[in-house]
C-alpha cells in the first residue's frame, strides 16, 4: 500500500521544485528532503539507488516497509501519467 513519496533534493533545483510542484497538484503526501548541506548521505543514496542527480524520487510503502524507486522529475511525471 503506498502511502507518500520521498524526494531527495537540492534547494534550489528547478527540476526539485517542479517534482514538488507535481505532487502538490496531484494531491499526493510527500516529504521533500533536502540535501543541500549532506554530501556524505547524497553520495550514500546516489550509490543505493545507482542515481547521479537530484531529485530522487522514491515511493514509500508502510506495509512491509517497501519502497519503489521513481528516478527524477521526468519519471515521476511518467509514473502518474499512468497511474
């Protein structure tokens, strides 16, 4: 059962931004993460999720504790397209 997203992001990203923006419009919980001053952990998840830039996107389950990684803007926009 999905319950909110994730989205790692940079403060001043425009494409950060617009993944909020999206999920706003679509009505879907999230938490907008910010890892402006976090290199250490930036490096951590670029290396779980094999992602190089921001945002990354994550879709987070609460039964079994699950997850489904996204990608960046431009995925996220695909993924609710065919929700």
């Amino acid at each position: 059962m999905k319950e909110y997203y994730k989205i790692y992001a940079w403060t001043e990203c425009p494409f950060c931004i617009h993944a909020k923006e999206l999920l706003i419009e679509k009505g879907e919980q999230f938490m907008f993460c910010c890892v402006d001053q976090s290199d250490g952990l930036l490096k951590h998840l670029k290396a779980k999720y094999s992602w190089d830039t921001v945002p990354m996107i994550v879709e987070k389950y609460t039964d079994k504790n699950g997850f489904k990684f996204i990608g960046g803007f431009t995925d996220l926009a695909k993924y609710l397209e065919v929700k």
